[in-house]
C-alpha cells in the first residue's frame, strides 16, 4: 500500500469516478486506474461497485476510507514539522487573489511581507473567485485569496468577515437619517457589479427575497468605477467594506444602514490545497495578512432587522 494508491484511492471515492479523480490529481485515468487495481490487489479485495451515479465504495472500501484518511493526514502532518523547520529566508510565492483583495488589501500586507524576506521572489495573478480556485488546484498557485470560498480539495481559512455595506455621496442622504427600509433603496438608482460578479448574485438576492425590483441605473466591472459613480453622485452601491473604509473615515462616502434586511457579508479566505504543507513562505504571508488585518480594524458592527416582540 503505497501513498499515490491512497490518493488515488480516496480520490475515486469522492467523485465517483475516475475520470474526475484524474483531473483533481492532475494524472490520467489510465494512471489512475493502474493505482486503484494495484491498491485492491495488494489487498485482494475489490474497493469500489458499480452504482447508478457512477462508481460507490464496497463494504472493503467503506472500512478502508477512515484509516486511509488517517494515514494522509499523518503524511501531510510529518511534511509539515520539516517544513516548519526551514526559514523563509528565499524562494518563491505565487498568489492568486480576487481583484479587490489585490486592490485593497495586498499592497499593505506585501510590503510588510517585502520588508521582512527581501529575498522572496513574488507572483500574484487575480481573477474571480472561480479562476482563483482553479489556479490553486492547477498548481498555478500555491495560496489563493477570495471571499466564501469552499471547495472538498482545499483547506479554507478565514480571516474575517467583509460585508457588503450601501454607499451614498454624503450630500445625497441626510446625515441625520442615514437609516433606511429596503424598499426606500430600492426606489433609488442603483449602481450593481455585471452579472459575472458574486456580488450582483448577493445584491439581486436581497431585493428578491424582500419581493422588490430594484431600480438599477448602471452596471460597472470594478469597485473603482463604481466608487467614483457613487462619489459624483449618478447612485448608489453596495461596496465591500474593505474596499471603502478609507472614504468612509474621509468623509467622501457615506454609509447607509439598512434596518429591515440582513447585511449581507462574505469571509475574507486563504484556500490552499489539502494534504500539501504550506511553505515557509506561504506561513510567512498569512503573518502579514493577520497583522494587515488587525492594524486596519474590523467593519463596523451593524444590527440585525428588528423583529416584533412576541
């Protein structure tokens, strides 16, 4: 019983099937095929049936999982006491991040990062959640950076909560009656992300679910475009609180709580793959993501919808 047979093995066993098992380990079905006969026939049993959705653990294999689990677990664990061993002192990194994370939080965390391992050579590369996931899995990155982001071949992290907040050009709302119900929003002209975006999925869901239309008078690509928009005044928008805190302590934008809907918020994540220890450098970098995080402060906390008291 050998490592590779393992992953092959569990591999298999999570897709229910070979052909997508050659793809999350970057191998072809033939090689995988020739892991998984080698495997139950050093076990003389048959590890996997046939089944309506494809291939289904045996009762040998159902046994096998938890204990091939355990053993990957312990490969990934003694990977990483060597790891932890050797310094970040070179190297190299590659990053995938979302845009607004390259945008509004990575200047700050790699020139800490640049200050401390100078010698660290590092590739960012940014796309939506959905490219930064692949280029972790592709190998294209050893870290990605996103929001929500959960997938069964990577260990996610979370790091805090970013919430989507309504921004409003100051002059626009009355500082004293920056409160508002949903269907008083939705009358106004509003700014969403293209649909491409995770976030005009979030926005339209909250309207939706409320029974409202919401009178969207543009749709724009990045949060720049649409923070100058909201700044001259053609809307209002819904903008991750990373992305404005600076225009919020400026005094430039202004916040619109919403008082009858829940806020809506997505987790800051670090993805990487499972079973493979971070570097050095990657450990290096979550470091300067946590203290990047905690110099600038958390989003303000804002109160649920008030119910009726029974």
């Amino acid at each position: 019983m050998e490592i590779p047979q393992i992953e092959a093995f569990l591999a298999v066993g999570t897709f229910g099937g070979f052909r997508r098992a050659a793809d999350a380990l970057r191998l072809t079905q033939p090689a995988v095929s020739a892991r998984i006969r080698a495997l139950e026939g050093s076990l003389d049993v048959k590890l996997f049936e046939r089944g309506k959705h494809g291939l289904a653990l045996s009762p040998a294999g159902r046994a096998l999982r938890p204990h091939a689990e355990q053993v990957l677990q312990a490969v990934a664990h003694a990977r990483q006491a060597v790891h932890d061993l050797r310094p970040a002192s070179g190297g190299a990194l590659q990053i995938a991040a979302v845009l607004s994370i390259c945008t509004y939080l990575l200047p700050d965390v790699l020139k800490r990062f640049q200050a401390a391992y100078p010698k660290v050579l590092i590739t960012v590369r940014s796309g939506h959640s959905k490219d930064v996931l692949e280029m972790v899995l592709r190998g294209e990155a050893e870290i990605g950076l996103a929001r929500s982001l959960h997938h069964p071949e990577v260990e996610t992290l979370s790091l805090r909560d970013d919430p989507l907040i309504l921004v409003a050009r100051p002059s626009a709302w009355p500082a004293r009656e920056r409160r508002a119900r949903l269907e008083e929003v939705a009358d106004r002209p509003l700014i969403f992300f293209d649909k491409g975006s995770s976030d005009w999925t979030l926005t339209h869901g909250l309207f939706r679910r409320a029974g409202l239309v919401p009178n969207v008078a543009l749709e724009v690509e990045t949060i720049e475009t649409a923070k100058r928009m909201v700044e001259r005044g053609v809307g209002f928008a819904f903008l991750p609180h990373l992305a404005v805190g600076r225009e919020l302590r400026r005094r430039s934008l202004a916040a619109i709580e919403i008082v009858d809907a829940e806020p809506i918020s997505r987790s800051l994540d670090v993805i990487h793959p499972r079973q493979r220890p971070l570097s050095a450098e990657a450990r290096a970098l979550l470091g300067a993501l946590r203290s990047a995080l905690s110099d600038a402060g958390g989003p303000p906390r804002r109160p649920g919808p008030r119910r009726k008291a029974r």
